[in-house]
C-alpha cells in the first residue's frame, strides 16, 4: 500500500493469489482467513491446525460475511467492509460468529483489499482462550470480592452482637431527658437502676461532657434525627461514643441513647456471673444473626438452623409471650423479662433483655439471653425436696402397706413434676400443661391442690 496517498492500487498485482496469501496468513500468525468480493460476500476460507476454529465455517463460501456473524456483530462487518472499501485497510475489530451449540466464537478480524477492485482478505485470530482467561479473572475477582464482603458482613456481625450484649441503653424522656429504663449492661455499668430512674440523663457525665451531651439531647430531639458525639461518664477515664436516637413511644417522643466504649468496661455477663447468648432479629422476630452462646443454648449445630427463624419458635410458653415484649420494646425502645420459658433441650426458664436497634439501614431488636441464676436455684430447691420427701417415703416400708405407699409415691411425683412445670415455664400454666400433658384447667386445679405457689384455678 502507499502509505502516503492510502492506496492499495500497488497489492492489486497479487488479487489473482488471493487464496494462497489467506492460507498463509493463516499458517503463519492467524486462525481464519477469510477471501470476500467486494460485496463482501466469502469466496473461500482458510483455517488453521488440525482443529479448525469454526468446523463449519467451509459451509460460509457463497454467503454474506454479516450472515455469518451473532445479530449484535452486523453492524461491526458492515463499518469494517465500508472501511476497506474507502480506505484499502479495515483497522482490528472484534466480532463473534455463532458456533455450534449456539456457543458464540469470538475472533479479533482485521481487513485488506487487494487493489482498487480487488478481493478483500478478513484474517482474524480466535479470542475463547484470552475470554476464557479473562472470564476466569473476573471469577477469581467475583470470589475475591464475595469472600471480601462476607468477612466484612461476618465481622459487622459480630460487632453488632459484641454491642448487643455490652452497649449500654437508656430511654429517656426527650421533653424532661430524665431517663425512663436502662438496659443491663448500663445497670453493670452504672449500678443501681432505681437509682438511674428520674436522673436527667446529662447528669451521668463530668462537668467537661455535660454540656455538650445536653446539646446533643436537645438536638435530637428537635431535629428528628440520631445525633452522636464523644463524652466521659463520671468517674471513667476515657470517653465513650454517646448517641441519642429519637423515637416515638405511644404519644411521647422519647429518646433511645446508647453509649459505647472502645473497650467496654465490663460485659453484664461478667459482672453477674451469668452465661449470656445474643441474637438479633429484624422487626417482625425472625432471627438475623447469632452468637455461639446462642447457638450453644438453643441446641443447634450452627446458626444455619436459626436464621430466619422467629424468636418464638424457643421463647415463651406461647408465641403471645414473645408478641407482647416486642410490643414493648417497640414502644419502649427497652423491654425485659426476668424469665420465660425455654422451649429446647431440657427446657426451662431463662432471662431475656429485648433493646431496639435503629442504626444502620434497617430496624431490628437486639436479644440477650441469660441463665437464670434465681430459677435454677428453685429447680435445685424443689429437686432437693423432692429427694428429702422420697428418702422419708422410703423409710415407712415395713410399717405402711404398700398400696398406701404407692398412692403417696404417686402424689409426692405428681407434686413434683407440676412443680419443675410451673418453675421451668415460668408460671406459665399454658406451657407447663402442654409439657405434663393435661389440660390448663387441671394443671391449675391440681395445682392449688398440692400447694403450688403463683397457680390460680
């Protein structure tokens, strides 16, 4: 070609070796090479090695070169026949021919016309071996990046369920920001909480925070929306993170205000001595995430088994027990119960703490669930009592019939399994009634008969 004026008028002396130069571009550096008229119709094709890109590209001579081609590539073969057409040379272009099976064929094609009316050559190099290294890249990113924001999720979490178990919560009331209930992590952390109800809630910083907390109340409760800041309680040596996040609680606006230290001074299940378990859920109960305490509680070999699941498919002696603390620490932001029944494993009764949770992009309650030192220790009573009364039952034989001693047998365990039911249910006679198997109505009947406080008829 002459490059200065763009001519190929000079290759026209090679048009009659068309075929030839195509069998050798492709012995030499190419795939396919491809011989078209100037309407760009295929005179002949040329492919290379034993194995053929396209097996059926002979099928292509007589035919269009854009009816050889996927629907989307027509436009590309018909730039690259005007280009070689005006200018002699086509410049690379990528076009993908459909293949056997409907699998597309990729190949990069660059074009030459041999003299001013000459044949056009189209030689292309087939591109699935650098596709399929690329696809395999954007896989090994795709996995990368999944495996990325799962950890990232996995450890979002775990931080939430660490903050679960150990931010401390105060509602306060946003008109007087005295505080209304604590959680127990603050109760661990601050002491008594009679002594936290009706404090104004800037009170619990040293006199640097005060201010700045009291303006942070105030904000948040005029503008709607959660405000945070850094303060120091009273008595503590660092700061700690200090939001106030606003909510409505029935016709009262209240303030939900958790507190948050780098390192939290003291977890609630340390300073009991009690096993505690965190879930949390979204707003409807169902489990979105767990803790290995939780897991290890409810029985379950991981947490696969739990998500998705509601809280009262395990809390409560029915699932009105659950209802009702959500109700509560939806309208309280704070909701606790000493004990509620379990309903796994050997059962029983455990403490639940219910806060509500608005940070991030959607609303959930965090749940923390603990053992319930005061109830096992009645278990560990009546178990007791039970065995005192058996040993003094044994002791009549010989001088009490047995039939009289088999009717006090069957009353001293039928007293004692109703006990263990009311204890482990925690008085709930629905509950305790479907475990022994008898009707609430008789549950409660026998109930009163033997004595069992916190029965009613």
């Amino acid at each position: 070609m002459n490059q200065r004026s763009g001519s190929t008028d000079d290759l026209g002396a090679l048009a009659p070796w068309a075929q030839e130069l195509a069998q050798t571009f492709v012995s030499l550096s190419s795939d396919i090479a491809l011989v078209l008229d100037e309407t760009g119709v295929i005179q002949s094709v040329a492919q290379s090695g034993s194995q053929p890109m396209a097996p059926s590209a002979d099928q292509w001579v007589g035919r269009a070169w854009a009816d050889t081609v996927a629907t989307p590539m027509r436009r590309k073969v018909e730039a690259m026949l005007h280009d070689v057409a005006s200018t002699g040379l086509a410049r690379r272009r990528e076009i993908s021919h459909s293949g056997a099976g409907g699998a597309d064929i990729p190949v990069a094609y660059t074009a030459i016309r041999l003299g001013r009316n000459g044949p056009v050559i189209a030689v292309g190099r087939d591109l699935r071996a650098i596709a399929a290294i690329q696809q395999r890249f954007l896989d090994a990113q795709q996995d990368l990046e999944r495996g990325y924001w799962k950890a990232r999720q996995v450890e979002s979490q775990e931080r939430q369920l660490y903050q679960v178990l150990c931010d401390g919560v105060l509602a306060v009331d946003a008109a007087s920001l005295k505080i209304v209930r604590a959680n127990r992590a603050m109760v661990a952390r601050l002491g008594d909480p009679a002594a936290l109800a009706g404090r104004v809630v800037d009170a619990l910083f040293d006199d640097r925070s005060r201010g700045a907390v009291r303006e942070l109340m105030t904000s948040a409760r005029s503008s709607g929306r959660p405000s945070e800041l850094r303060a120091r309680l009273t008595g503590e040596p660092v700061t700690c993170s200090v939001a106030a996040i606003p909510f409505r609680s029935g016709d009262e606006q209240r303030l939900l205000v958790r507190l948050r230290s780098a390192v939290s001074p003291l977890a609630p299940a340390a300073a009991t001595g009690q096993r505690e378990a965190a879930a949390v859920a979204d707003s409807s109960g169902r489990v979105l995430s767990c803790d290995a305490s939780f897991i290890a509680l409810l029985q379950a070999r991981d947490d696969t088994e739990l998500v998705g699941r509601p809280m009262s498919d395990w809390l409560g002696g029915s699932a009105e027990d659950v209802d009702a603390l959500m109700r509560e620490v939806r309208l309280e932001g704070l909701a606790e119960r000493e004990a509620m029944a379990l309903q796994v494993g050997e059962r029983g009764a455990v403490g639940v703490s219910a806060t509500w949770l608005t940070e991030g992009d959607r609303e959930c309650i965090g749940f923390v669930l603990w053992q319930s030192a005061a109830r096992m220790a009645e278990l560990g009573d009546a178990q007791a009592a039970f065995s005192e009364a058996w040993t003094r039952l044994t002791e009549q034989l010989g001088t009490t019939p047995l039939p009289v001693m088999l009717r006090q047998a069957t009353a001293l365990a039928e007293q004692h399994f109703i006990r263990i039911a009311m204890q482990r249910s925690a008085g709930n006679t629905k509950a305790a009634a479907s475990w022994l198997g008898i009707s609430e109505g008789s549950l409660a009947q026998r109930a009163v008969q033997e004595g069992e406080p916190g029965a009613s008829p």
